[in-house]
C-alpha cells in the first residue's frame, strides 16, 4: 500500500473569512506575534501498490474532488511503502 497525503489550501488571492476569525481570535487571546493563520483541507488516500500511475490518479482526484482548482491550489506528498 502507498500512502498519499493530500494539502489543499485557499490561493492568496482568495479571501478566507475563516481563517481571519482564528487570526483574530488569536491576537484577542494575546498572541499577537501571529502574522498570518491559512485554514485548509488534509486527506490521506491510500493506494493499492499494484496502480499505476499514482500522480495522474491523485491529480485527477484532487481536480475533480477533493479542490476548487478555481479557489483552492492542493500538493501531495506519496509515502513510498507506508503500512496505511
């Protein structure tokens, strides 16, 4: 089995009220060396070793599903031989 961690986020130039409500929340508790806070969405997809090509798949999954590619801008990292 291969592991697939997929990171999709907000693009920069994409308002994320979400995220600025944690900012603030933030610099009202006293943390006011916080810059910046970015909110997004984590999955772990696992493979079956026996597919062939894991990049086109995870591209498309995350095109077709998983991001908004209008809105949203995802990466991935595969987990060569990871016990998932």
């Amino acid at each position: 089995m291969t592991l697939v961690k997929v990171y999709v986020n907000y693009k920069k130039s994409i308002l994320n009220p979400e995220a600025q409500a944690i900012h603030s929340a933030l610099n009202r508790l006293g943390y006011s060396n916080i810059s910046d806070v970015k909110l997004g969405k984590y999955f772990e997809i696992t493979v079956d070793d026996d597919s062939k090509d894991i990049d086109s798949e995870i591209n498309e999954i995350c095109d077709k599903l998983l991001a908004n590619v209008n809105m949203e801008s995802y990466r991935y990292e595969i987990v060569e031989g990871a016990n998932a």
